[in-house]
C-alpha cells in the first residue's frame, strides 16, 4: 500500500510521518508530497501527479490557512485555495482508483454560534464566524464533495474534524500563525528582552480547545486504519479554555512577569469553540493523550531551542 501524504513535509506532517512508521507503513511506502512537486490549484499538474504516482491512500493535510488576521486579508485566496486543492485532488483519486481518502477538515466549518460541545451533528446547522468562514465553507464543501463521490463512484472517503492544533514545529511568524505559537513567541523574546508589556488581541473572553499535534497525528492514523463511514468525525482534546487563561497560562510557563494589555478593537473570532470527541473513542479508539499544561512546557521549551 502506498500514501500520498499532501502537506506531509509540514507541521503536522511530519508527525504524522512518524506515526505512520510506529504502525508499521515505512518512509518507502509513505509518499510525501511537498508544494514545490505539484501545484494541487491546478487540475492538469493534479492528475499528471496521480496518473503518475498512483496511491492507495491519499491523506489530504495541505491547505492556506493562518491566524484571525490572515483569514480576513485573504478570503478569496483561503477559499480558491483549498477548494480547488482538495476538489482536484478527490476528482484524479476517482480517476486513479485509489483505495481510500483522508480530508483533514477544519473546526472553522463549525456555525457560529454552535452549542457546546460542538456535535457532528450540528455542522449545518448556521452559517461560520465571519473571520474565517471563506476557509471553513470551502473545506466543508470537501465533505459534500466525498459523500457524494461515495454515493455515485464508490470512493471511501472519510472527513475528519481536528481542533486548532499547537506543539512543536508550529508557524510562529506573527503574521499568519494561530494563537498559541504567536503567544509564545511574544511572551519568550519579552521575557529574553526584558520588555515589560505585552498586546494581546480582543478581550480574552472568547474560548478554544487545543490539541497536541502528536494526539492529532495519532488520530489521523487510527482514522486512516479502522474508520470507513462517510460521516465526519471530530478530533479533539475535550477541554476548553478562555483565550484570556490561555495568555495567563503561557505567560506563566514562559518566565513572563510583566503587564498583558488586551486590544479590544482586535475580534476575538468565534465566541467558543470545543468539541464533543465521544465518536472518535467510539469508532477508532482515540483519546487524546497529553495535556495542555504539559504540551505548552514543552512548546516553549522547542520555541527557545529553535527560534
């Protein structure tokens, strides 16, 4: 069996790499598919890639995606984007024959105002938070897109659902990465600098779920193994916490003593965000496995090492 793992050189992916191996699938049988081999925009590179290739398994992790502030300069490239990523590469999966295929999707599908914690269920249920939802419509589309080929061709495509995602390895460029990683860089090279206050964004009142990127590999692979139903599943870690005890938190594990002054006119995105994880532990065993007081240690601790 041979995996074409999209985005597979990135954060997540070379996670998932590893997890991969653990299993038994070995970095021969394990394709990694980096940008620079093949613009998935464009249909004809798509299916040359594919024709050429021919995987069993496609694990689709590629994608445009960034932080509340990437998200609203760029709605029309984050939904060009990875509609057309995800879209080319399900149609040329049809055409190869491949066995079966994974789509990383994303909590930002989620409505607005969804009740917590966040059901399968309820993915429909209300239009996406502003900020994002160009990037959240167009992956939900994938899901449509899957089920449909299900129903017609007989593709085994599964969606997955995973929570924001921090750990070692992440994007802490300040212009485009998530919370986490741009908290701990700031907090880090204050601490380093001896700078006495720090901006954060909003209010701090909003709340999110955080899940290690090592638990989300490991899901991912149990999915890709054991899970064969065309309904989305989330990943998730099962605990929420406010954005504000989030920046209290890191400021603490990284050393910093000074003032965090929050900028109100800055949007504090979806007012809450975690998920019920119950089907994933149902259908393919995964519990998420390292908390988040632990994960952030030793995030930080990765950010000093390598910034």
């Amino acid at each position: 069996m041979k995996y074409l793992i999209t985005g597979g050189a990135g954060f997540l992916g070379q996670f998932l790499q590893r997890e991969l191996a653990s299993r038994g699938i070995s970095s021969a049988d394990q394709i990694i598919l980096r940008s620079k081999d093949c613009d998935l925009t464009r249909q004809d590179q798509v299916e040359r890639m594919m024709d050429r290739l021919r995987p069993d398994v496609v694990i689709h992790m590629a994608a445009r995606v960034g932080g509340i502030g990437a998200n609203r300069e760029n709605p029309g490239l984050y939904f060009y984007a990875n509609m057309m990523m995800g879209a080319n590469l399900i149609e040329a999966s049809r055409v190869t024959g491949v066995k079966k295929f994974v789509q990383i999707g994303t909590i930002c599908a989620y409505p607005k105002f969804t009740p917590v914690p966040f059901k399968e269920e309820e993915l429909w249920n209300g239009y996406p938070e502003e900020t994002n939802a160009p990037y959240g419509v167009a992956k939900k589309a994938l899901l449509v897109m899957l089920q449909a080929y299900r129903m017609q061709y007989g593709l085994n495509g599964i969606y997955l659902l995973p929570v924001n995602l921090y750990g070692p390895g992440d994007n802490f460029d300040l212009q485009s990465s998530h919370v986490i990683p741009a908290l701990i860089r700031k907090f880090v090279e204050a601490q380093r600098n001896g700078q006495g206050v720090i901006e954060a964004w909003g209010t701090g009142s909003a709340s999110r779920e955080f899940l290690h990127v090592e638990d989300c590999a490991r899901g991912i692979v149990d999915a890709t193994l054991h899970y064969n139903a065309p309904d989305p599943v989330n990943l998730g870690a099962g605990r929420e916490i406010t954005i504000r005890d989030l920046t209290n938190l890191i400021a603490k594990l990284a050393g910093f003593k000074g003032e965090i002054r929050w900028d109100p006119s800055k949007p504090d995105g979806q007012p809450r965000r975690c998920l019920d994880t119950t089907k994933a532990e149902k259908l393919f065993g995964f519990k998420a496995r390292i908390h988040l007081e632990d994960g952030l240690a030793q995030t930080i601790d990765w950010y000093r090492k390598n910034a």
